[in-house]
C-alpha cells in the first residue's frame, strides 16, 4: 500500500529525444544500456521517423542523465520540448 501512495504522489514522466540511432542493432544496444542503468524506465525507438526518436517514460526521470548515457555511447541524443 505505502509503495502504491508513492507512486501515485510522482508524476510520470515522458521524454522525447532526437538521435541519429540508424539500425535495429544500434537501437537495441541503446536500449539494453539505458534500461540496464534505469530498469524503471520504459524505452522505445520510432526509428523510421525523420528525427529518429527516442521516446523515454518513468517516475522522477532525469532527461541529463539519458542524454548523457546516448552521447556516451557515441550517438547524437538532444532533448525535444
């Protein structure tokens, strides 16, 4: 119960990311990575729109830190607003 009232008092989060991930391998590699260090989050890639979008949703997410995650792994990651 006192788990439930926690997350009902967080708002849920979503965030959409530009990238220039081309490939399913890419995509999947970036997800592993990002789901590995935020298991909580959910991820998905819309690989066949124009910007490549990354979409990432979660509790309490912090866009710097996925961000910093992408461009770590040598891909091009901005925020969209």
């Amino acid at each position: 119960m006192y788990q439930f009232q926690e997350l009902k008092d967080t708002d849920m989060v979503v965030e959409i990311f530009k990238t220039n991930v081309q490939k399913e391998s890419d995509r999947d590699y970036v997800i592993a990575v990002i789901q590995n260090q935020f298991p909580d989050y959910k991820i998905n890639f819309d690989l066949e729109d124009c910007d490549k979008i990354l979409r990432v949703e979660g509790f309490d997410l912090q866009y710097d830190n996925v961000v910093d995650y992408v461009c770590r792994l040598g891909y091009t990651c901005v925020r969209l607003e």
